[in-house]
C-alpha cells in the first residue's frame, strides 16, 4: 500500500516539475515565438488581445474628445457668427442721413425720446454740451459687415496676415515652359544629328524614328516655310 501511495507522490511530483518548468519556460520565451502547442501560448494571445482592446479603447476615446472639442468650437463660432449678424442688421436699420462709405467709423446715439441714429461724429468731437446717449462705434466693412470700435485693431491684424498670405501667393513666379529660340547655327548642327538618327532609322523596319527626327528638326526651324530635305 505504501508503494502505491509512493508511486502516486512521485507522479504528482514529477507533474508539478513539468508545469513549473513549462512556465518558466513561457515566460521566457517571447509571445511572438509562441506556437499553439506552448502551455502559455493561450494566456499570452489572451493578454495581447486585452492589451489590443485597452489600446483600441483609449486611441477611440482620444478621437473621440478632439471631435467633441471641435463640434464645441464650431458650436460657439456659430453662435458667435448669428449674433454678429443680428447686430449687423439691427445696426443697418438705424437711421442715418449719410451715405455709408466702407472704411468709415460711425457712432450711435440715442436721443432722449429713444429714437436712435448713426453718425461720423465722436463724442468728443461733440464735447461736454452733448444730451445724446452714446451706444457704440463701429466701422463699416467692405462686404457690410460691421466691427466695433474695440475690435477695429484685432480685424485689421487678420487682414494683415491675410493680404500678405495671398501676396506670397499671387505674387510667386510662374513657372512657364518655353521653346529656346534657334538660330541658324543651332539648326544646322541638329540637322547633321537628325540626318544622322534618320539614316540609321531607315534601315530599321521601325520608321516611327524617322517621323520622330523629322518632327523635331521641323520644330527647331526659324522660317515655318522652309521644307525639310531629307537625302
């Protein structure tokens, strides 16, 4: 009975070793050189593929927060565009006996009945003796838009950097592509090269080289008139 009891020690013991050393073995042995039948091929694919999730997951929810932060931005750009053309409008329905001139500044008053109106004057053009409430300033753009009067610097700074970019632009040399002019000298001595090309051309049974020479000594003549002999 102790024998057996023996036997089954040493079975349970030699079974301890193989699984000891077969992890000792998978976690030496790199995951991509892992086969199917290492004892730790499974858990290494397991932890890859929640390595993956967690790297998919974080990757998805950083996109994620540049798109929200950029539906944000165009959130308040949109609102800050419906304002500024409500204020737009309101501004060209106030009364006003001149002319409007894009560039010019014009002030908004209000009298004290609540009637309002826009004028070039300033308040300090005005002085002391002037009842009227000032409302604002602001500057006629070139497409109608209106700008106040503490916003004139910033918009003029935009145009800057917007007038030099397309400056840069439109003033850049255009690349043109143009024949050189030839002259008689340059005629003759591509002449003798073609000559040449076309009675090496013409014991070939491909004479697409023949009609290739004759078009470019043909380009390369001064007078357009002047026929081409070939001997």
């Amino acid at each position: 009975m102790s024998g057996n009891t023996d036997e089954l020690n040493a079975t349970d013991r030699n079974h301890q070793i193989k699984e000891s050393h077969s992890r000792e073995i998978a976690q030496r042995t790199p995951k991509h050189h892992r086969v199917l039948g290492d004892p730790g091929y499974l858990v290494a694919l397991a932890q890859d593929i929640e390595q993956a999730d967690a790297a998919v997951k974080s990757n998805a929810g950083a996109k994620l927060t540049v798109i929200a932060e950029q539906i944000q931005h165009l959130q308040r750009e949109a609102r800050r565009c419906l304002e500024e053309a409500r204020r737009d409008k309101y501004i060209h329905h106030v009364a006003c006996n001149l002319k409007k001139v894009a560039g010019t500044i014009y002030y908004m008053y209000q009298r004290n009945e609540g009637t309002q109106y826009m004028s070039i004057i300033s308040p300090e053009e005005w002085g002391s003796s002037f009842k009227h409430t000032f409302l604002g300033a602001y500057r006629l753009e070139i497409n109608n838009e209106w700008t106040s009067l503490s916003n004139i610097a910033n918009r003029d700074a935009q145009n800057r950097i917007i007038d030099s970019i397309l400056d840069n632009q439109l003033n850049r040399p255009q690349i043109t592509y143009t024949p050189a002019v030839a002259t008689p000298e340059i005629v003759n001595d591509v002449s003798k090269e073609v000559e040449e090309t076309i009675v090496d051309a013409t014991s070939s049974p491909n004479t697409s080289n023949v009609q290739q020479a004759f078009n470019v000594i043909q380009e390369l003549l001064i007078d357009e008139n002047r026929p081409l002999k070939v001997l």
